[in-house]
C-alpha cells in the first residue's frame, strides 16, 4: 500500500514527544494521549485465523474508548465486485510475454519454483502484472493455512463499527491503493 507520509509523521512526532506507548498486552497497538483527545493506532492484519479470537481485552478496551474507527481503506468499496472486476481487469499485463518478459527468464524460473513450492501452478503469474503475482505469492500460502480475510482486524472492527453505528472513514480508497499500484515504473512493481 501506499505510504502516508503525515500518518507516519504524526507517529514519530508521537513517539518523540513522548505522548504515544505501546500497550504491552497488544505490541502492535499504539496509545497516543493529546491535550484534548486519545487516539489509538492499530497495526492491522488483514487476515487471521479464526483461533485469533476472542481478540486480546486490549484491543477490545480501546475499541470500546473510541466513538471514529479509521481504517486504512474502506473494506466494502474493496470486496465489491466493481472494485475487484477492476482490480483484475488493472492486473492483467496485455504486453507480450507477459510478467516473463518483464522479470527475465532468471527471475522467472525462480518465481515457477515457488509456485510449484506453494502448491500453484507454474504459470500462475504468466498473465498478471507483477505486483499481483508478488500478492498473490504472498497471501496463498496464509489462505492455504486457514488465515482469512473475514477474521483480519480491519474486517472485524468495521464490521462492529457498523453494528454500533459509530463513524468510520478511511485514510486512502481502494481506488488511491489500485492508482499507486498501476501507476508503479515497472523496475517497482
């Protein structure tokens, strides 16, 4: 995804000032204490295994302090069959030879083993841009080994955040993710 330069100024600002811990029941949520509000930044997984819950009480008790959840992108607008049609459509590289003549025959036999590995066909890639193929790679085996993204936390805290009618806004679209995506030279993507 794309990296959001204020979100990662505000938390350095935080932590060099003194105002942002780590909560040691949960390392990867944040407590941030301003002069008028607390915020909580939460290092999401976007996917978990069902025995990931019940979550750590730390995780809930922050939940339960706040009245906005921000998420990094709207999980509704990215599960809809438009955004995905479009992220396919955005994934398939019309050039000929598709990613092998993107990557190289080198790369490309390394990247046929670890499909092989993961229990993918060789050519899973043949036809998509890289970085789809370098998702895919990546989130296959954890889908394989029953991580899924209806348990990942962003999923679940919006899905509570709707059942409890609190706000909840998002800090770039699926739309801005897909442009950074696309828009990558391709010695990047």
């Amino acid at each position: 995804m794309r990296t959001n330069p204020v979100r990662w100024l505000l938390l350095a600002v935080c932590v060099l000032s003194g105002t942002a811990h780590a909560d040691s029941r949960a390392p990867f949520l944040w407590e941030v204490q301003g002069p008028e509000a607390r915020h909580y930044l939460l290092g999401s997984l976007h996917l978990l295994p069902d025995s990931a819950y019940p979550l750590p009480d730390a995780l809930t008790a922050a939940y339960a302090a706040t009245r906005h959840l921000v998420l990094e992108t709207d999980p509704a607008a990215l599960a809809s069959a438009e955004f995905q049609t479009r992220m396919l459509s955005a994934a398939l590289d019309p050039r000929p030879g598709g990613i092998k003549a993107q990557i190289g025959a080198p790369l490309y036999e390394r990247l046929q083993k670890q499909a092989q590995v993961l229990g993918l066909p060789g050519s899973v890639c043949d036809t998509f841009r890289a970085w789809l193929c370098a998702t895919t790679l990546e989130l296959y085996p954890m889908l394989r080994a029953g991580w899924d993204p209806q348990h990942g936390l962003d999923q679940h805290f919006y899905d509570k955040a709707r059942r409890d009618g609190r706000v909840i806004s998002w800090l770039e679209s699926p739309d801005q993710q897909l442009t950074m995506l696309t828009g990558m030279p391709d010695a990047l993507s």
